[in-house]
C-alpha cells in the first residue's frame, strides 16, 4: 500500500520525468500478444499474454497523454540519425497475430491516433491454428493421460495443475528448438499421447489475411514473427533463413509493400537471438528487429535487436515502469 502511494506521489511530482530528461532520452517500446474484452476466456491455452481491453485503453490514453506515440518507421528513423523524437517516446507493438489484435485493440488505438506495429506468425494466420506455445499449453493442460515421456525417458506426473505446467515448460524447451513439419509432428505425437483434442477456442483465433491488410491501410505497420514461431537462435542457419525469409515473402505478397520489421518470437529458452541471427536478418532485408530483452532503446543501439518492455496489469503500473525505463532503470 505505502509503495503504491509512495508511487503515485513520485509520479505526480514530475521528479521521474526531470530524472528522465536528464538521463538523454531513448523510444520504450512495449510488447503487447492478446486484449480481450473477457480475459478470463481461453487464458487457459494463452496463460499470461491476456491484457483486458479497459486496462489496455487506459494505458493507451497514459500514452497518447504523457509520452509521444511513435511508430516502428520513426524509431528506425532516429536510429539513424534522422529526426530526433522528443522524449519521452513510446512504440506499440504487438506479437502473435491474434484475431482480438484487430476487433478490440485497433480501434482503441485508432481513437486515440496510436500507430502500431502487428507481428505476425504467418503460418498461423493462414492455417488459423494458434502458435505452438497455445496448443502445448492447452495439450497439457487438458489431456486425459496420467503421465507424459519426454523424448530424454523422463517421465512427467500430470496430477494437478503444477505438474501439468512443469511438464508442458519441459516439452517447450524442445518445441522451441523445432520448425516447420519438424514442429507440426512433434505437436502431433506430444497431444496424441497425452490424449489431448486440439484447441478449440470460444473466439476465433488469429487474424485473416484481410483484416491483416486493413491494418497497414491504417496508420499502422505489419512485420515478420518468422513462420512457425521457433526459437531463431536454436535453429541451424538453413532454418533460420527459411523462417526469415518465408515469413517476409509471404507477408510482402500479401500487403503489396516490403516488410522490413522483425520480432523474435518468446522465447521458451534463452537466448532467443544471436549475433549471427541478426548479420542474417540484415542479408535478408530486414531493417529492425525487436527481441524480449528489457530496457530503453537509445540512439546508437543495432536497430536489429532492439530492446522492448512488458507492459504490466495496471495503469499506474506502466506509468512508473515507464518513467523509470526512461530515467535509465530496467523494470
Ligand atoms: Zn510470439
């Protein structure tokens, strides 16, 4: 209670802004996946990558209000050497490719004339089935079997929720490694034997390729979250520069327009890019890649392994995470 005030007394003092400005500036860019009207519908097969649509508005009218909304364009911008963007400056992004992305964020977005950016799993939205850490987690979570063999002999009790979690991190420290038919049959077999169905969500899942279009009609910006949401820094180079260079054919084709912007999926295990990730992203014609390493991105950083932060629960939460970031913590 008394840190929650002493929070709120800081905020309203301006002191944190005047740290901020004395700290040289930067762009926060924040990583939002799901907002739902109802969070408590299918959080099951999401877990924690649920904002809810009031908290996600009120952090957007903090945005709009007290920090400058740039766009992934602007940032790319001041990273090399254009305009500078005035601090404090804040980018909207948003991973995966869910459905809920374009019926309940992007009108709030667009009342408030908040440009962002929409990372898409494009094997995802063209066979709408959700990225494999939804299906894990919901084959875990649901299955009928007792217990479940990793491919290492490990044998994993699935009595309670706990057990069912521990087993599903442990098979995601595989999955993340897979790609492609690699991963399709690795989800395949893990459901079957743990007697799972596949996931049937309330709501439909991710976005069509239609309402993908209508984003970059908007103010906003489309990029690459590879194909099949790997870990990029687990693969060999031959799947790397398929998942690269797929997802960006694929998306360019479908908008019409070079998609230039990247973002390394979640990663299940760290670390989830690497140097040489990065020198390939560059070959292949990207020009910004946004990764889930914490901080404040400041001018002279690799515009291909930017640095992003997790919004929190609460409007005064990301109000102080913010301001913080900004006076150079990481929250
Ligand atoms: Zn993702």
């Amino acid at each position: 209670m008394v840190k929650s005030a002493l929070k709120k007394l800081l905020l309203a003092s301006g002191v944190l802004r005047l740290g901020g400005k004395l700290a040289g500036g930067g762009v926060a860019i924040l990583m939002y996946h799901s907002v739902r009207e109802d969070p408590s519908v299918d959080c099951d097969v999401l877990g924690g990558i649920i904002h809810s649509a009031p908290v996600f508005r009120g952090q957007m009218e903090l945005i709009a209000r007290h920090f400058k909304p740039v766009s992934l364009d602007d940032v790319l911008d001041y990273l090399r050497g254009g305009k500078e963007l005035g601090t404090p400056s804040v980018a909207v992004t948003f991973d995966d490719g869910y459905a809920d992305n374009y019926l309940v964020a992007k009108p709030i977005l667009d009342q408030l004339g908040i440009p962002a950016i929409f990372y898409v799993a494009v094997d995802s939205i063209e066979s709408q089935t959700l990225p494999w850490p939804g299906q894990l987690r919901h084959a875990f979570l649901t299955g009928r079997a007792a217990s479940w063999t990793a491919a290492d002999g490990n044998v994993w009790r699935l009595d309670g929720r706990a057990e069912r979690l521990r087993a599903f991190e442990a098979a995601s420290a595989r999955c993340a490694k897979l790609c492609g038919k690699a991963q399709k049959t690795f989800l395949d077999r893990t459901r079957e034997d743990l007697r799972a169905e596949p996931v049937a969500l309330k709501e439909r899942p991710m976005m069509t390729w239609d309402e993908v279009r209508s984003l970059v009609r908007g103010e906003h910006l489309v990029g690459s979250h590879t194909m099949t949401h790997p870990n990029m820094a687990q693969l060999s180079e031959t799947e790397a520069r398929a998942e690269f260079s797929e997802s960006k054919e694929r998306l360019s084709q479908q908008l019409g327009k070079p998609v230039v912007h990247f973002s390394y999926p979640c990663p299940a295990l760290q670390p989830h890019w690497a140097d040489r990730t990065v020198d390939l992203s560059r070959q292949l014609g990207y020009e910004t890649g946004v990764t889930t390493d914490g901080g404040l991105v400041r001018k002279g950083d690799n515009s291909l392994r930017l640095h992003r932060i997790r919004p929190t629960r609460t409007v005064q939460g990301i109000h102080w995470n913010l301001e913080y970031t900004f006076m150079g913590g990481i929250a």
